[in-house]
C-alpha cells in the first residue's frame, strides 16, 4: 500500500510539474527556452446606430487598416480584408507590432467602390488617407447621382501595447466604426389622387461634405456638391382616412426621389430644393439637416452630431396640391413623424 501511494504522489508531482513548466517555460531565464509569444489583433464593430446593435458582419463588405507609431508619425503596418470572411463573427486581423504605441485609422467599404477615392493606400502619415467624394462637373456644379455604398471610418488613437517579457501577450485591438454615407428619400402627395407628372418636379440637395479627412472631419476646402436622385418613382399610396374607422380610404398620388449623400454635420450650409418645372420656381427650399434634427427627440438623449451620425436612413414627406403648390396645410412628416418647421425659416 506504502508503494501505491507513493507512485500516486510521483505521478501527480510529475504532471504538476509539467504543467508549471509549459506555462512559465518561457518566462524562465535560459537561452535554450523559446520566447514568449507576443500577438496583437485587430477586430471591427458598428454598433454606432440607432440600434445600438453590432452590424458589421451583416453591413460592411470590406476593411482598411493603417497603424502609425505615434512617437514619429510613421506607418509601420497596413492590411486590408473583403468577403465572406467578415462576416465570421471571430473576424480579425493578425498583426505583427510589437511593444510601442500606434494611432489606428480604418476605412471600410472601399473595395469595389466606384464614388469615393482614397488619396493613397500607402501614406507616409495618417493625414494622408483622405477620402474623396467623385462628382461629375455640369454647369459649374458637382454633381453626385449615385446610390453610395456604405462607407465607414474608424480610429483607435495612443493605443499602448505592452509586452510581459516573462508570460505570453495575447491582445485584441476593437476599433468602433461610423457610417458616413446616408440615404435620403423625398415623398411628394398630391390629396386629390391626380398624378403627379413625370416632369412636374426636380429635386436636390447641396451640402459642402465632399471630402473627409483621416480623423472623419469633413473638410472645408471641399466643394459643395449637388446631391440629385438615383431612382424616382411615381405611383400611388392608399391609407386610413379616419382613425376611427379604417374603412375610410384615401389615395394620394406619390413622387418618390431617392438621393444619397456623404456624412452629415450639424451646421453645414445643407439646403433641400423642390423645383416646380412649368416655371422654374423653388416651391420648397429648407435647411434640411435642421428639419432631420426636429427628431431626434424621439431616439433618446443624445447630441445633434451623434443622432446624425448614427441615422442613415431619412425620408421626409411634403404634400402639394392640383397646381403643384405646396400644400403646407397637409404637413411635413419626416421618418414617418409629424413636424412643426422651424419658425426661423420658411418653406420657400
């Protein structure tokens, strides 16, 4: 019994052992002893929405990322990624840097995107990866008509990186993404159900968010850019007349114009015009990111530039009458919500 017991105690001394060794192998001073392994990943998430949900697997196609050492400004690693990889909920990069402290800038959704222009994918610093809005020259404006693909920035700024000499370093970088591209839909209806003429309306919006900067800021040497639709739509829409009774129809003819546009800043000169063909007159001129901010109220407390930065997805509804008059008495409803304008500014 005496031998039993002390080959038990061996064995589990041994294993015991075993284990201390392959854990602190590394840490122990001796040539012969491979190094402590040392990883930093990168991982991406966009959950700055409305939803305060995490859509990047579902959302973002591609990814960009630039690291910088913040001692000197200089790129000391990039590495990029697309398809079906990103949506593996355990998506991200593997890098080699090592002990220091980086400046992380990303931009995604750049792959296969045919209406913005990075200014290089090789920078000497981060204030080189400026993004570009293309637009097409006409009549002295710059015209942007595409549906835009969605566009998201992100920046981990003096990320420290430490590395224990004498244990494994595993660390696993997130960088929060913001969505920069918007779409917009403007709803003409007209009470009486005449329809609204293909040619009766033109529609725009002009905002100066032509270009971005490393750090998301909109630049101000970019020019203004003319935002026209991509796709109108003419039909009609039938709803409840009275609330009361959901057998009482009514039917507007509808005008759908749908527009894109870069990112949104509270106080930008951004003006919506509604242009009545038969007279080349502005029946609706507006400010138009102070009509989307009317509400944000009814997503919860939070900052203008935060609401316009996680919405991307506005409509905004105007009625007009047999003589392609605005009719101010039916509204503004704006992400189905009914709105009192601005008393400081007039519809046209």
């Amino acid at each position: 019994m005496f031998l039993k017991n002390l080959n038990k105690k061996l064995i589990i001394t041994s294993v015991a052992s075993g284990i201390l060794i392959s854990l602190a192998g590394c840490s122990l001073l001796n040539e012969d002893l491979p190094e402590c392994p040392v990883s930093m990943r990168v991982r991406f998430i966009y959950d700055y929405n409305l939803k305060f949900a995490d859509a990047f697997a579902h959302e973002v196609k591609s990814v960009n990322v630039w690291a910088f050492d913040t001692a000197d400004g200089t790129l000391v690693w990039s590495d990029s990624a697309s398809g079906e990889e990103l949506a593996d909920k355990d998506f991200a990069l593997e890098t080699p840097l090592t002990e220091g402290t980086y400046d992380f800038v990303a931009w995604c959704g750049l792959k296969d995107n045919e209406d913005f222009n990075l200014a290089t994918y090789t920078p000497a610093s981060k204030e080189e990866l400026e993004v570009k809005l293309k637009t097409i020259e006409k009549n002295g404006l710059n015209i942007s008509s595409s549906h835009l693909p969605g566009l998201y920035h992100g920046t981990v700024l003096n990320d420290t990186f430490t590395v224990n000499p004498t244990a494994p370093t595993i660390k696993t970088l997130t960088i929060p993404l913001m969505k920069d591209t918007n779409d917009i839909r403007v709803l003409l209806a007209r009470y009486n159900g005449t329809a609204i003429g293909e040619n009766d309306f033109d529609v725009k919006i002009t905002i100066p968010d032509a270009w971005l900067g490393w750090n998301n800021n909109v630049l101000a040497e970019g020019p203004m850019v003319t935002y026209t639709p991509w796709d109108v739509t003419y039909g009609y829409i039938t709803t409840p007349d009275n609330e009361n009774d959901p057998d009482v129809l009514t039917t507007f003819s509808t005008a759908i114009f749908d527009l894109s546009s870069s990112r949104l800043m509270k106080g930008a000169n951004a003006t919506l015009t509604v242009r009545r063909n038969s007279d080349n007159t502005d029946i609706i001129r507006i400010p138009i990111i102070e009509y989307f901010l009317l509400v944000k109220g009814h997503y919860g407390d939070m900052s203008d530039q935060s609401y316009l930065d996680r919405q991307d997805d506005y409509s905004i509804m105007f009625f007009v009458d047999e003589d392609n008059n605005l009719y101010a008495a039916g509204g503004i409803y704006i992400n189905s919500w009914a709105v009192v304008p601005p008393q400081n500014t007039t519809l046209q």
